[in-house]
C-alpha cells in the first residue's frame, strides 16, 4: 500500500462506527471518502504526512470501515499524472513499434503469466539442450543504406484535453461562470462520471484534471462548440 | 460575450446579494461557484423556486437553521421550525421578485409554496448543479442551480 491508494467507505453498522476511537483527522478523513481522492491527498489536506497516510488507511481496512476502491483505466489516467501518461504513451508506442494495435499489446500485457503457469515443464531430459532454433539464428549487422522509417510519434500519442483550460476558455468568452454548468449540461454526465470528474475545476489554480478519453473530449468539443459557437483552441490539448 | 440564459439565472445571485445588503445590513460574501456533478446533501431549509421558459429546472436557496433562526431574531420574530420554513419562502419570494426586473418575459420563477410540489432530490442522485456558496456572518447558505433543460 503507498500513498497513491484510494479508499471507499463500505456500509458499515452504526454500532460498529461508534464502537471505534480514533485521532479528530482520521475521521476527517474518513468522512472525506470518495472512491477518489487519494489517501495520500486527504492526509496531506489535513497536514499529515505520508506515514499518516498510511497507517491511517491500514486502520480503516483493519476495522472494515472502508475498502480498496476499484479503478477504470481512464480515471486512473485522468486523475494519476504523468506517470500514468508515460504508461499510456509506453503501450502506445510499443503498439506501434510492432504494428499490432493498443488492445493487443494490453491483451498480451494482461495475459502475460509466471512462466510455471502459463508454460509446460520441459522435459527433463531436454531441459540442458538449447533448442535448435535459437542456435541458428543468424546475427544481422545494421545496414547503414536501409535507415529505418522515422516514427511519426505526433500521430500516435493520445492527445490529452485538460479540463481546466477549457473551462477557463468558457470564463474568459463569457465571463460568467454560470456558462460553464450550461456548456457541461450537454456533455452526457455518464461519460464524465465514468472518467470520475464529479466536480469541475473552476478555480484558475485548481487541480489540473487530464482527459484521456477520445468520446469524451469529442462531447466538450461538441458543447462548446454549441454553446460559445466557436471551436475549442488547440491549447486546451497538451 | 453574455448569454441571455446564463444572464438571466446570473440575477438570482445579483439579487442574492442585494436582499441580505438591505435586509441584514450586511455584506454576503460570495464564494467560488461550483459545478458538482450529484445533486449536493443538504442539511439545512431550503426553499424552492421553479423556473420556467428559456430554462427549465429550479434554484434552491438553502441555508442552515441556526443562520435563518438569526435573521428572525434581528426581526423580533419567533423562530420555531416552521418560522423558518416560512421565513426562507418569504427570502426566496423576495429574490424572486428583484430577479424577475432583470430576467424578462422569457423566463418564468415561481415560488414553490407546499413541501412535496418540488422533487425530493438526494445526494445519490446524479444531477449536474451550479452552486454558488454564500457566506453570512460566518454562516454558509447555498444558491443552487438545477437546469434540467436550456433553450441555447
């Protein structure tokens, strides 16, 4: 477990709630559930340290007062950083490098098992002998008149909207706040709440939220364009 | 650029303002607006204002008892529960009544007089809002808005 742990309240009995003693923060804390934030956040939002962190969410499994919440692959992307970034960028390139597509290359990812699972024993009476195949394979020098193709990353990286340029987009055409909520009222909530957006960055130093997802970009694309009747700017992707 | 719907609901909060400025003699300090995707648990009264016409859907002025059990008594006026039901109706049909010199004919507000002639919304429900917190003499009261349609 790190601090990058999410945690959701499970439905507990009063009785066993009241039955617990713990410090006035981790209650804070655990009344702050989301199935969202981290623990990593919620403790620091109440000037405690990673250690904190952790110790106060082992007590929460330990009591069963609250459990490990699952995660979709675009909430973890919109919500993790750069690291998930590099990750995603990662399996895209390795997709590309190969020529197979983003699926295959998570498929294989996912499939990949401890080699006693996924493999038969050798025999044992081969298990010494390299196989022929690896023998006769001939070493290739580079040629130097064949260079390879130059990839042409640009078309192959996912393009990642941020959500808080483009509601600063609709603050700054209308200059009402109220137009943001209109604007969003026509991106279907399922697809912002199966990217875990439950609430939108307005303020101008809010959280930077990242999204990864093509059919939700296209929606806000698609809202602002009706609303402000002008086209999102290329500076909301990054 | 201001849009006609979005001018028109923005005078709930100019409106806002003005009551508590004349009616309490006190600044009500608007705080940074939210758009929250789940209509928010509320704990405090709430009063109830349906909107018809270039927007559909309802703004909800809430505000914690003890603020409301304030305001009447700066008004030598009782304050059992139902004075402050009745109180926060008499507030949403005040701001009503100021919004409405700014909204036109194409948007309608009324008042919602009986408990039970408005939906009972819970936190569970998945209902984008505009929140607007206000905050009054270290009480928090929240103008909320619930569009279910729009006329863009």
């Amino acid at each position: 477990m790190d601090i990058r742990t999410v945690l959701q309240a499970t439905a507990v009995s009063q009785e066993h709630l009241q039955s617990l003693q713990m410090k006035r923060w981790q209650w804070s804390a655990y009344f702050a559930l989301d199935g969202v934030k981290t623990i990593g956040e919620l403790a620091s939002r109440l000037g405690q340290n990673d250690d904190g962190a952790v110790e106060m969410a082992k007590m929460f499994l330990e009591t069963g007062i609250a459990e490990e919440a699952p995660i979709s692959m675009s909430g973890f992307l919109t919500t993790q950083g750069s690291d998930a970034k590099k990750a995603v960028e990662t399996v895209n390139l390795t997709a590309f490098l190969t020529d197979r597509t983003m699926e295959d290359v998570a498929s294989e990812e996912s499939d990949q098992k401890p080699e006693s699972e996924s493999k038969p024993k050798p025999e044992p009476e081969s298990e010494q002998e390299p196989k022929a195949a690896e023998l006769e394979l001939p070493l290739e020098e580079p040629k130097e008149d064949a260079p390879p193709e130059p990839i042409a990353l640009s078309e192959h990286t996912i393009s990642k909207m941020s959500l808080n340029s483009v509601i600063q987009f609709i603050l700054q055409e209308t200059g009402n706040p109220i137009a943001v909520y209109t604007t969003f009222l026509m991106v279907p909530s399922d697809l912002l709440k199966k990217n875990e957006i439950e609430h939108l960055p307005m303020a101008q130093e809010a959280f930077e939220v990242l999204i990864y997802d093509a059919e939700l970009q296209e929606a806000i694309k698609q809202a602002v364009k009706q609303k402000l009747a002008k086209n999102i700017p290329d500076t909301v992707f990054k | 650029m201001l849009l006609t719907a979005e001018q028109a609901l923005h005078s709930f909060v100019e409106s806002t303002k003005h009551y508590f400025k004349k009616e309490t003699w006190a600044n009500i300090r608007i705080e940074d607006a939210a758009v929250q995707l789940q209509y928010p648990f509320d704990s405090g009264i709430c009063s109830w204002v349906k909107l018809t016409g270039l927007a559909n859907g309802w703004v909800i002025l809430s505000a914690p008892q003890e603020m409301v059990e304030v305001l009447l008594r700066e008004k030598n006026r009782a304050v059992s529960e139902i004075d402050c039901r009745e109180f926060m109706k008499e507030m949403a049909e005040a701001i009503s009544e100021n919004a409405k010199k700014d909204l036109g004919t194409d948007l309608n507000v009324e008042v919602v007089q009986q408990d039970g002639d408005h939906p009972n919304f819970s936190d569970d429900d998945e209902l984008p809002v505009f929140v607007v917190p206000m905050v009054w003499r270290n009480h928090q009261a929240n103008l909320v808005m619930l569009i279910e349609n729009l006329s863009v």
